[in-house]
C-alpha cells in the first residue's frame, strides 16, 4: 500500500516564524505543505494570498499544495502558478466552468485539485475525476481551522474511489486527528490535511507519524 501524504495546513502556524515553521514540518517527515487562500467571500474569513505563496516557494522545495476557497478561482490561477504553487485546487462551487479552470491549470504545467464542500454531494464531482489530480473532500465547513470532523462527508470518500482512475489522489481537510484519519484512510482517502492537529501538537513528528499509519 502506498504512504498516505500528509500536507500540514499552515492556517495553524504561527505566522510570524513561516520559515521555521514550514521547515519543521518538513523536517518531521512532510513533503507537502497546504496553503489555505481565502477571500472573504467564498468563505467567511480572510487569510493569505500570492506574495505569502511567492514568499515561500523562495525559501522551501516543499510541494505546494495550495487550496483555493475565493469566488472565481479563473481570475487568479495564473497569478498562483507564477507563484510557485505545484497543485491548486479550486472548489467545485465557486466557478460556472470547472472545465475551464481545469484547462487552465494545466497550462501551466501544474497539478489540478477540485474540492467540495460538506453540503456538495460526491456525485457532482464524478463527471471530473478523469481531467484531475486530485480531490479534496471537505469534512468542515471551509473557513476556519480547529473545527469538528463532520462524520457524514467522509462518506463520499469510497463514492468517489469506486468511480476514479486508479492514480486519483482523493485527500480530506477539517477536523483530521489520530481517530480521523484512521476513518479515512479506511475509506480510501490517501492524502490528509491537518493543520491544529499538527501545529498544536509540541512534538510535530509523532503527529505526523500518528496520521500516516
Ligand atoms: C479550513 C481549511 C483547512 C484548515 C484545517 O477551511 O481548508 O485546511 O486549516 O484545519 P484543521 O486541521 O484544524 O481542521
Ligand atoms: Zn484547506
């Protein structure tokens, strides 16, 4: 069975230490780092954007995993991949034309993620699984770190597996602890996302090692 990829949600971090703390996920055994971008509409919060993603594909060879939860991802997707991002995700319900978006990203030789929220049902992403990466199951409500796992969303993990290529990287964000991950790695999920559950932790290698098997 192939490792599950753990990508650590700076939203957790300490914002002012970003290089140390971006290293020392690393340095606990992560390859990814996931960059939450939000935009006060999309989402009911604000958090970073591209200079902070350029700032940091300066200073790491981490993969950057950048989840995007703004309203017309279209607009921004050139601007991220100069960036230096290595795989954006947009949501499903923040575009009229997923397809375009996708075609998009991959111009620009990048990785391509589609995420839904908890309310989306899996069925709506099914048509895309082919044209992707990677999809991100949402188990909170996008916006705020720190938040409950919400036990139902975890069951469109196995819909989507039963319906995607072999190599789809089906990976679930919110709420993701030690219990959590068991569920859905269980389910089928290879890649977790975890932010408190990591940088709250003082020893971030057990975490990580904790969510891996
Ligand atoms: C929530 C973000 C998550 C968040 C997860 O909107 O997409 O990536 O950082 O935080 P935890 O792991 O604390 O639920
Ligand atoms: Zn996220």
């Amino acid at each position: 069975m192939n490792k599950t990829i753990i990508s650590p949600s700076i939203l957790s971090a300490d914002f002012m230490n970003l290089e140390t703390e971006i290293n020392a996920v690393q340095e606990a055994g992560a390859e990814w780092v996931h960059i939450d971008v939000m935009d006060g509409h999309f989402v009911p919060n604000i958090s970073i954007g591209v200079p902070v993603v350029k700032s940091i594909r300066k200073k790491t060879n981490m993969f950057l995993d950048t989840h995007l939860m703004i309203e017309n991802p279209e607009k921004y997707i050139e601007a991220f991949a100069h960036a230096g991002s290595d795989l954006i995700t947009f949501h499903l319900e923040a575009t009229k034309e997923p397809e375009k978006v996708i075609e998009l990203i991959k111009s620009f030789n990048k990785k391509v993620g589609i995420s839904i929220k908890p309310k989306t049902p899996a069925e709506d992403i099914i048509p895309y699984l082919d044209k992707i990466d990677l999809v991100l199951v949402m188990t909170v409500e996008p916006g705020f770190g720190g938040q409950e796992f919400m036990h139902d969303c975890a069951m469109k993990i196995p819909v989507i597996k039963q319906n995607a290529p072999e190599n789809l990287i089906i990976q679930v964000d919110g709420g993701i602890n030690n219990l959590t991950a068991k569920i859905c790695t269980s389910l089928g999920a290879n890649s977790l996302v975890a932010g408190s559950y990591i940088y709250g932790n003082n020893n971030y290698q057990s975490a990580i090692e904790n969510l891996s098997h």
